[in-house]
C-alpha cells in the first residue's frame, strides 16, 4: 500500500486514504492541535498539569502537550506532570519507570502522589476489603481515588487544566456505559473539557486525544519509538468497561465508523447535558474538604469503609 500524499510506504490506512510514516505524524499531531483549538482546552494563563500514567497515551499526551505550548509560545514552565500510583503490583511500578525516564528527558517535572499515603491502602490491599462491604469492583474504587488525588493534587500545585489522554476509544465506552447504567448525570462530565463551567473544588479536565482513535495513538506512539509498557492492567478485564469495549470493537469491525458515530452523536447533546450538570451542587466534603456531590465525597466514603473493617 501507497502514501496517499507521497510514494513511501503506507503505515495506515484512514477513511480519507493510506498515509506513510511521516505524513501519519503530521496528520495526528495536526488532528490533536486542532482539538486543542477548537475546543480551547488549553489557554495562554493556563498552568497545566497533565495527568500521566506511563502508559502510550498519557505519553502520547504529554509530548503533545508540550509541543503545542511551544509551537504557540506558550511558556512550558507552567508545564508538569502528575501520576497517582495506586500500588498495583507488577505493574504501575513498570510504567512510572517509563515516565521517570520520559520526564527526565523531555524536561517536564513530574510529581508522584501514592494511594497508600493519602488513603491508607495500595489498591491491591485496599480493593478486596471494600469489594466484601460495597462488592465494587477494582475499577470502581481506583477511578474514584484516582479523579480524587488528579484532583486534590493538581489544585495544590495551582493548576487551572488537568490534561488526561483519554482517547476516542476511551471516551464512545465511557458514553455507552453511562447510557447502558442510566447515569445521565455523568454523562454531562464527559466530552472533550470536562465539566462545563469553571469551579474552585474543581480543576476542569481536558482531552486532546479526544478525536484520535485508540490504534492511532498506538501508532503513533511505535512511530515517535516512545518507550512504553503496552501491558494492560491485571485489573482491567474485570470491569465493566472491558465487556463494553468487547462490544465496540466489534461492531466497529462490522460496521466501520462506529465509534466515531457515537462519539458524533454525543457531542450534539452535550450541551443539554451540561446545562443540567451545572445546575447539581458542589460542595466541600464534610471530612476532607474537597469537592462532593453529598455531605461526604465518594473517596471519603470508601475509606471509610476500610476504617470500619480495621
Ligand atoms: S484498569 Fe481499573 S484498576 Fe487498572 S488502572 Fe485502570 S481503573 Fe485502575
Ligand atoms: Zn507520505
Ligand atoms: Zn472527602
């Protein structure tokens, strides 16, 4: 197969035609500047923390992060990375290894904030203790403390945009599981800027990968020769989100376009979902002071649980 643009070899075949390697990368890094800007997830006064994990898209992010900020002058200095390490044995001990290094030579600090520090346990510890008083799943109880250390953390630092590397792929099984659960309320967090408006508890998250496909990133991430763990999380066939991903990939096998066909549909109802997700109220948690939907915030609930198993 023929580059579409010039006469090297294709590296991958997209809907509008098959590009090479160096036409591949100009089209993704262009495809991710151009989410950036028309969304405007990141802003001159920004101070941008980006939430990495050591994995291929959080890298992919980070790199493009920075890329971005320099191609448009926009002082990397307010530029850091942050990754919560949930104490998943043999594995988020590897991918931070990655990141140290990824950091070290891009420049970019990084901050490390660990679950056994801020709440008590490792996720590995923590988990099948919560799992015998809520029976929620690892996935569960890592999501909620993940958002909420993201959170806590990059505020402490001063940052005004949390960047994760959720990607489109990530994001049509985040829309069909909240519609398969019936939680219309979350669904109104979700899209390319997280959480409409603006708010002291809350750092808004952003997603410049948001329109790039999960095998692209891949790619991409081979192509740019990104030391990376493709190593999936023992957890991760355990959670709902796998069954859902089964079902996407699919479909998108059969039926080519898919993925992006939900993610076309929710961007056309979203602005009705934030206007009602602005109207819930945020609060301070009762016991941590950060932000909650109740008098005690989710990751509060769950450590109390494990307090109450002591
Ligand atoms: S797969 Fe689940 S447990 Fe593993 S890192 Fe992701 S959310 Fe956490
Ligand atoms: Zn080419
Ligand atoms: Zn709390």
């Amino acid at each position: 197969m023929q580059c579409g643009k010039c006469d090297l070899k294709a590296v991958m075949e997209l809907q509008h035609g098959a590009l090479c390697k160096s036409h591949f990368i100009s089209y993704f890094e262009d495809k991710v500047f151009r989410t950036i800007n028309r969304y405007q997830l990141i802003q001159r006064k920004d101070r941008i923390c980006v939430a990495t994990s050591g994995g291929k898209d959080s890298l992919t992010v980070l790199y493009l992060t920075k890329k971005y900020c320099e191609k448009y002058q926009i002082p990397t200095n307010n530029l850091f990375a942050l990754v919560i390490d949930e104490g998943i044995a043999e594995y988020r001990e590897k991918t931070v290894i990655d990141l140290e290094l990824f950091c070290r030579k891009h420049n970019i600090p990084l901050k490390i904030a660990y679950f056994k520090e801020e709440l008590g346990k490792t996720l590995d510890d923590a988990y099948p203790i919560i799992n015998q008083g809520t029976s929620k799943k690892p996935c569960n109880v890592c999501g909620v403390w993940r958002r909420y250390l993201l959170n806590k953390h990059a505020k402490k630092i001063g940052a005004t945009k949390v960047v994760t590397g959720h990607n489109l792929d990530d994001e049509a099984q985040a829309i069909i599981m909240n519609l398969f659960k019936a939680n219309v309320d979350l669904a109104g967090r979700l899209g390319p800027l997280s959480g409409g408006s603006e708010h002291d508890l809350f750092v808004q998250r952003v997603k410049p990968l948001y329109l790039c496909g999960e095998k692209e990133v891949r790619l991409y991430t081979v192509l740019k020769g990104f030391q990376v763990q493709f190593a999936e999380c023992p957890y991760s066939k355990e959670g709902y989100r796998h069954h859902i991903q089964e079902m996407l990939n699919e479909f998108e096998h059969k039926y080519k376009g898919t993925k992006q066909g939900i993610i076309k549909s929710f961007l056309a109802m979203l602005p009705r979902l934030q206007e009602k997700e602005e109207k819930q109220q945020i609060t301070p948690c009762r016991k941590c002071h950060e932000a909650a939907n109740n008098d005690i915030c989710n990751a509060c609930q769950m450590k109390e649980v494990l307090e109450i198993a002591r």
